[in-house]
C-alpha cells in the first residue's frame, strides 16, 4: 500500500479497497474510444439477427484455394463474403449512405467501399477496400490480407483507413452466437459475423437437417434504414451467399 496520503484519497481507496495501476490508453486506443462513444450517442442503433448455411461458401473457398496460395497468400470465405455484400449494397443503397452535415438529407453512394476490423497488438483498426464493386475476388482477397498484414505490423497509411461507405466486423473463429456491432460514423450500418456453428435447419418439406451456420449480425441507423429495408438486405445477402459458386 502506497505511504503518501494524497488529497484526491488514493491512499485511503488503496487502503480500503487495494492497489490500483494506470495503464494509458494507446493513440488507437483513444481513436477508437472516442468514436465508439459519439457514434453510441448520436445513432438510434438496432441489430437484425440471421445466420447463412456454409455449404456454398466453404465449397467456393476449396475450390480456389490453390489459385489464392499461388498468389501468395491463405484464403478464408471473408473475402467472398465481402464480395456479395458490395453487389447486394449495389442494388441497396440506402445502407451505403451517409447522413449530410446539415442532417436533412442523404448521400448516395455511386461506389463501395468496405473497412473491415483487424484485431491488432496496438489495438482495433479498421482498413478500408475501395471499390469493391469493381474488383474481382482474387483482387479483393490478396487486397484484404495484405491490409490485415499492414494493420497488425503498425504500417497502415491514414488513406487505407479511410473513405468506407459500409463495414464488417468477424469476430469469426474468436466465438460468440452474435453480437452487437457500433455503426462508424457517418457511415448507416455494419455486418457482423460470429462463430460458425452446427445447426438444426428446416427443410422446405417440414424436415430437418444438420448444417454448418454463420451468424451474421446488422446493426443499422434506424433514422435512415427501417426493420423491413434491413430484412430485405439480409435476405438478399443470405441468398447471394447461399447461392456463391
Ligand atoms: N467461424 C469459424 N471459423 C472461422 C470463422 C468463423 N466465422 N472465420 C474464420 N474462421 C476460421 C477460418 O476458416 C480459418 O480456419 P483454418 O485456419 O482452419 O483454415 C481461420 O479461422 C482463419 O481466420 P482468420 O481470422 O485468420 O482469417 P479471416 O479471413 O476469417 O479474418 C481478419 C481476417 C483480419 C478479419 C481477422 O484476422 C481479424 O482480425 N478478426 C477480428 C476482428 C475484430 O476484432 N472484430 C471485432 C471488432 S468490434 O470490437
């Protein structure tokens, strides 16, 4: 227990309760922090829960795992799954919008822009792929790793972190059933993606069978997209994802 008796009554709370240590936030830390908070405040946040068979997913990922290892790197579905979302955004563009600055009107985006969370030493960091909607998969999958690269070695430049009209966040093999994910201002909505899991699924004809499930999870500005616009979207984006090959 510390011997000095500070007028702010640290040594009587250590003395009361033990000792304490500071631990300073990093600069991402402090980034991080900060937007969380106003986004948390100034967002009426709401998540839609919904899960997508893997079957079609794991396949197409089989199938070029050999091409992506040519390329110089491992391929996980994300990039797929990143791919769908930018053509289901195309024909959804409210939940690629942002709100103006004087909050009477929306932006329109005529591109897709997807940041994707990287769980790094130093903290969150969320790079940016930048049209997406015109970039094949293979582009997109080596642009994803080789920004997850630059990310957790504390080498991404300002300009990939920035410019995102929509995110994702997998918390993916880490686990969970789901979660809620905070909306990056200004952006409308993030997609979160939790453990995969084995599911009982009904079949058209009332039967069931074992599937492997991916929770998905889209946190949407209720000021700017409604329950029924955010269920259209997942309905769009699970059939797209079932329907990948
Ligand atoms: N369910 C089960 N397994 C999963 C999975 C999921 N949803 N997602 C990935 N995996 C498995 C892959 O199949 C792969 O398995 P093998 O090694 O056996 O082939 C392995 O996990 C690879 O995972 P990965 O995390 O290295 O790769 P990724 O492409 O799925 O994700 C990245 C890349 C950068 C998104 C990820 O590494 C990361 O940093 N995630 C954390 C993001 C985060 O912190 N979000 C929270 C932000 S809110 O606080």
């Amino acid at each position: 227990m510390p011997e000095q008796t500070e007028p702010d009554g640290t040594a009587r709370r250590a003395a009361l309760f033990g000792d304490i240590r500071l631990e300073p936030f990093s600069r991402i830390n402090q980034i991080v922090a900060r937007r969380m908070a106003e986004s948390w405040k100034a967002i009426p946040h709401v998540t839609h829960f919904d899960a997508v068979d893997l079957k079609a997913l794991q396949a197409l990922t089989e199938k070029h795992t050999h091409e992506a290892q040519r390329a110089g790197f491992k391929l996980t579905w994300l990039p797929f799954v990143i791919k769908t979302c930018a053509d289901v955004l195309a024909a959804h563009p409210r939940l690629n919008a942002s709100i103006n600055d004087a909050g009477d009107g929306l932006i329109l985006k005529d591109y897709v822009n997807i940041g994707f969370a990287v769980d790094t030493p130093a903290g969150l960091m969320r790079p940016v792929i930048k049209r997406i909607d015109q970039k094949p998969w293979l582009e997109i999958a080596a642009e994803m790793n080789e920004l997850a690269d630059r990310s957790r070695s504390g080498r991404l430049p300002f300009e990939d972190a920035e410019g995102a009209s929509f995110s994702i966040t997998s918390l993916g093999r880490i686990g969970g059933h789901g979660f809620t994910p905070i909306i990056n201002v200004p952006e409308v909505a993030i997609l979160g993606i939790s453990r995969a899991e084995p599911r009982a699924r009904a079949r058209p004809d009332g039967s069931f069978e074992h599937a492997m499930m991916l929770p998905l999870s889209l946190s949407y500005d209720h000021r700017v997209v409604d329950g029924a616009a955010a269920g259209r979207f997942m309905g769009d984006l699970i059939a797209g994802l079932e329907a990948s090959g």
